[in-house]
C-alpha cells in the first residue's frame, strides 16, 4: 500500500519534471507568450496539489474508524482514530496532510450549520476554525485530541431545529430527547486533522463519515465530497446484514460504479470453534452473496474482512490472524483500482494539454523556419544580379509590407470586436450576475415556507444559472468563429502557417451543476409537506448546492480568461514575427543594394539560423516526448530507475 502510492507520488513528480524542463526551456527559447507561461504553471499548480480521497461510509457501529485504522494507520502501532461499541465518529472527518500547518486537528462548530454558508466556504477562513495541537512525541496525548470528534452536546429542540437536526414528525425523534427535554448533536460540524504520516504526505485524504442519518443532513457530504472521493468504501456489517437504510443510501448517495466498494465487516463474529473451517466458510460467502444481491452487485465487489482483527494482527505482529482478516483482499483491490483511474483521468488531461500547446510553439517555429528559407531563396536568387533587380526586390517587399500594415489595421477592428464580445461573455458568466441570482433565490425562499414556493425559488435559481451559461456558450463560439474567420484570412493573404483556435466549452461546468442540481432534487423532491426543520434542512442543501455552483462558476471565469488569452496569442505572435521578417528583408536587401559583397555573409548568416530553428524544433518535439513517456509510465519502469 506505501510502495503503491509512493510509486504514484513517483510518476507524479516524474511528469511534474517533465513538465518544468519543458517550460524552462520553451521559456529560454522565447516561445513562451504569458497565457502559455501562465497555462503552464496552472498545470504544474494542478499536479502538486493532486490529491487521493478514500471516504468511508456506513450507519454506526460498523467499523468504520477501526477499518480506517487498519488500513492506514497499523503501522503507527495504535489506534489514531477512536474507536469504540457504540457512535465514535459524530461530525465528518478528513485525515490529510498540508504542510502549511502544524500537526494539528481544525474543528468547525456546529453552530455555522446556523449561517448561510457551508463547510467549504470556511475551509480558508483561519477564524471560523478552532485549532487544537497535535503532540507527536506523546501517543496519549493524541489519542486523547482526536477524541474531540466523538464529542457531542444537548441543546434545546428550538436550537436542533435551526441547524436542521431535528424533525418533530419524524416519530423517532421523541424517544431521542433526554430527561431534560434536550436534543444530543455533535459538538463539532466537520473536522480536519493535519497529521504528517507517511501516507497522507503522499497525497491521500481519508473521510470518515458519521452515521447514515448524517449524510442526510450533512450537505458537504452529499454534494461534495461522497461523490468525489476516488474511492468510496460502504462498509456493513456481517453480525447485522444489510438494512432498510444501507440499501436507500447505497442507492441515492454512493450507487454502483469506478471506486465504489463494499466492505462487510466483523466476519469474525462468524469464527465459531465449534464449526469446520468449511462451514464458516461457507456462512461467510452466503452473507457476500446476499449483500450483493441486495445491493445490485457482483459479489466480487463486496470484500469480507475483521478490521478489528487486522488491526490487532498488524500491531502484534500475527501474520496467520492478518491473513484470516481477509484484509489484503480489500487493500489490494483498494489500491489496484482507485490509483489507474486517476492517473488515466491525468493522462487523458495533459495529454489533451500538451498538444495543445506543443502544437502552437511548433507552428510557431515552423513559422520563422519559413521565413527564414522565403528569404534565403530571394537571398540566392540575388546572386550575379544587377542593381536594377535588386532595387525591384526591394519594391517588391516594400509593396508586402504595405499590404500587411493594412490588415493590421483590420485587426485593430478585430480586437475591438473581441474586446466587446469578451466584456458581453463576463456579463453571463461573471460572479457579480451569479450573486444576483442567488440573493433573489435566497428572497424567494425567504417569502415562502411552502413547498411549491421554495420549489419556485430554488427551480428559477437554476433556469437562470443555466440561461447565464447557454448565453455565455453561445458567446464563446461567437468568438471562436471570429478568430477562425481572421485565422484564415491571414493565413490565406500572408502565408502564415496558423492552426485553428482551439475550442472552449462550459459543458463540464453544466454537467457539474447539474450533478448538484440532481442530487438535491433526490434528496427533496419528492417532499410534499414541509416542517420547519425540513425547511431549514432544504436551505441548508440549498446553501451548499449555491457553494458548488460559484465554485464551478470560478473555475469557468478562470478557464475562460486563459482562453481568451492564449486563443489571441498565436496570430499575434505570427504577426509579430512576420513584421520582424519583413522588416529584416527589407534591411538585408537595402544593404545588398549598397554593397553586394555582403551578399554572402547575409545567406551564410540565415542559414545558421535556419540551422539553429531546426535544432531548436527537434529539442522541442524531444521534451514534448519526454512529457508523453512521463505520463506513459508504469510502476516497473519507476522501480527499474530507482
């Protein structure tokens, strides 16, 4: 498992090398405009922060934590997490590494569950947190920080209601309440532990998540981070069998796919000594198998294994109990699925990435070899001339250049045409209009505790979030056919070696928020009666689907200025090299004019530069290469090189 990820922290840093040497040099060769320097960075940027989730869900009493200290944390020789008979785990947590803080645990109260923001909109707030130590030195001490997200707290049923953890017409709630007429909540909201162990320091985050009941009223988890963990273990149990609930949460949160496992644990409530090895056995695999059933899947994808066992085989060294545990199993299968996946989603985008841009510093060197070889032919063709044609020559090149200054001109129209059409595509996609839409959608709901009112709100929030993204569509094609139209027409009237603009979507924007928009509608759409509670739940979801989308809508306006960058930037750095070129031939034949023995030494000078440009197009196709091999390799060429 540690050589597993070290070897794809390997592969990582490889193409990351990759990467850098090919901007270095691109950046020494003058063929780097800003947008590629910044296109560039923003993929070195991407794979530094590449990160590896394995979130772990269940009801309580399953498992959870002690399977996550199996797995991961055996090898510190004692339990990190706590784990216990009964609810340990009480808020979401992450377990991850960054190096910008200490070993410490962050915790977020309950009470923001009160606000209209959701966890991920105080994930870069340093004030909303409170921040306990980590003392590494002390194991204890330790143990006893991280019982912190076992804590829980009784407050009145009014206070429950506001954080939407309480709903008076579900007939459960009542027997909850204590002799004093109090609610039991966690103390904390969410919490994340910063902990330098070898495995995190790779790159893996680990979410452990509280019982089912807080998938429902938890939105971070239904909306962000359950669906995009690599991996999602859903772990049940083997004493208990798979329940009304586990099936409901199978089905609306986690749902057969890539990365999606289920674990059934505690088999060794099945070791009877007083049945053969067969028997147990075979009690074992009916269990997987009506797990499978129930669930919808092949019993390959369901692992049994004693956690509690692993754990203590692992710590003590008991390597017939480890096996028994079945552990490896899972590890490995783990292990074996969750990393190609994410390197073939890496693949897939650097390669995507890196033909784009080889593809326009290519074009702009074969555009300097060409003027380079136009002039030397005019250069030999000078040879043993008189004045007379060499002063036409010069005619000749002035008339070109007069030519060319003049679609300069019509550029300039061009560029005020896409500097008017950019500003239109910012007024649809910009954060100014998608705050607007929230704060009316927010008013709406406010007016309105019916359900079709906030159905209403909540339906014209997204009507107008996906007008805004049609509209801006419909903008960056109008642009993208505009720079086509001058890409030809340059290409056509000056010979310039241009490649088409490359193309801009906001699909994968659209399929994300349709993605949020999906899950809440399966998590509220078939209510046909609100309470109070469920309505401070519904606009608690809605809060986080509103985080998604100006995320997504973030990431928009940020992919779309570096198009717009960089969809300019190749013309202008041909137009730039062929002013220069025509200004170079018009200089070399002026002086030929008035001194034809320099003749020579001009050809002898621009065949070394179309010499150098040669060299310089085999150096850059071979760091293109050397990217692709980066991205290519597999874990024995790692091994064999280290």
């Amino acid at each position: 498992m540690v050589r597993d990820l070290e070897q794809y922290a390997q592969w990582r840093q490889g193409v990351m090398s990759a990467v850098a040497n090919y901007r270095d040099w691109v950046v020494q060769a003058d063929l780097a405009d800003a947008s590629t320097e910044q296109r560039l960075a923003r993929t070195l940027s991407k794979l530094a922060d590449d990160k590896l989730s394995v979130a772990f869900v269940a009801e309580f009493s399953r498992g959870k934590s002690e399977l996550i200290n199996s797995i991961f944390f055996a090898d510190f020789g004692q339990r990190i997490l706590p784990s216990a008979a009964g609810r340990t785990t009480m808020c979401p947590t992450e377990l991850m590494y960054d190096p910008a803080y200490p070993a410490c645990i962050r915790l977020l109260p309950i009470e923001t569950r009160a606000e209209n923001l959701s966890t991920s909109d105080y994930r870069d707030d340093p004030h909303a947190w409170h921040v306990l130590p980590l003392n590494l030195d002390s194991a204890e001490q330790m143990q006893e920080t991280f019982k912190q997200v076992s804590l829980t707290r009784h407050v009145p049923v009014e206070e429950a209601k506001r954080y939407g953890l309480y709903d008076e017409n579900d007939p459960d709630m009542p027997v909850t309440l204590d002799n004093d007429g109090l609610v039991e909540i966690s103390q904390w909201r969410h919490a994340i532990i910063n902990f330098p162990h070898p495995l995190l320091k790779q790159g893996l985050v680990i979410l452990d998540t509280p019982g089912l009941n807080a998938i429902g009223t938890e939105p971070e988890l239904t909306l962000n981070l359950i669906p995009h963990a690599h991996a999602v273990l859903f772990i049940l149990a083997a004493d208990t069998g798979v329940t009304k609930s586990d099936i409901e949460v199978w089905r609306t949160h986690i749902g057969n796919g890539a990365g999606r496992m289920v674990v059934l644990n505690k088999i060794d409530s099945m070791w009877d000594p007083l049945k053969t090895e067969e028997e147990i056995e075979a009690e074992i695999a009916r269990q997987r198998e009506h797990a499978a059933h129930m669930l919808g899947l092949d019993s390959r994808q369901v692992f049994p294994v004693s956690a509690q066992k692993a754990l203590v085989g692992k710590i003590t060294g008991d390597h017939e109990l480890v096996h028994k545990s079945r552990m490896k199993q899972l590890e490995s299968a783990l292990f074996n699925e969750m990393i190609p996946a994410r390197k073939d989603i890496i693949r897939r985008r650097l390669g995507d990435e890196l033909q784009t841009l080889s593809g326009s510093q290519y074009a702009s060197l074969s555009a300097k070899t060409r003027g380079i070889v136009e002039q030397l032919l005019e250069l030999k063709g000078l040879r043993g001339k008189n004045q007379t044609v060499i002063a036409h020559m010069a005619r000749r090149v002035e008339a070109e250049k007069k030519e060319f200054d003049e679609s300069l001109f019509k550029l300039q129209a061009t560029r005020a045409v896409f500097t008017r059409l950019s500003t239109e595509l910012y007024s649809s996609l910009g954060m100014d209009v998608l705050r607007d839409s929230l704060v009316k959608a927010r008013a709406g709901m406010q007016s309105s505790r019916f359900t079709t009112g906030l159905r209403d709100a909540i339906g014209t929030y997204f009507d107008t979030i996906h007008a805004n993204l049609d509209e801006s569509q419909r903008k960056v094609d109008e642009i993208r056919n505009m720079m086509e139209t001058m890409y030809k027409k340059f290409s056509a009237e000056h010979g310039l070696s241009l490649a088409m603009p490359m193309a801009f979507s906001l699909a994968k924007y659209r399929d994300e928020i349709n993605e949020a928009h999906s899950i809440y509608e399966k998590q509220f759409g078939t209510a046909t009666m609100l309470t109070t509670s469920r309505v401070v739940l519904m606009e608690r979801f809605f809060d986080s689907v509103a985080s998604s989308v100006k995320r997504c809508f973030k990431a928009a306006n940020a992919d779309a200025d570096a198009w717009l960058k960089v969809i300019m930037a190749p013309l202008e750095a041909q137009i730039r090299q062929h002013k220069e070129q025509l200004k170079h031939r018009q200089a070399s034949i002026a002086r030929i004019h008035d001194a034809t023995d320099t003749l020579e030494q001009k050809i002898e000078a621009f065949e070394a530069t179309q010499a150098e440009l040669e060299a310089q197009k085999a150096k850059l196709a071979a760091l293109a290469a050397a990217i692709n091999e980066a991205i290519a390799a597999e874990p024995v060429v790692l091994e064999a090189a280290a």
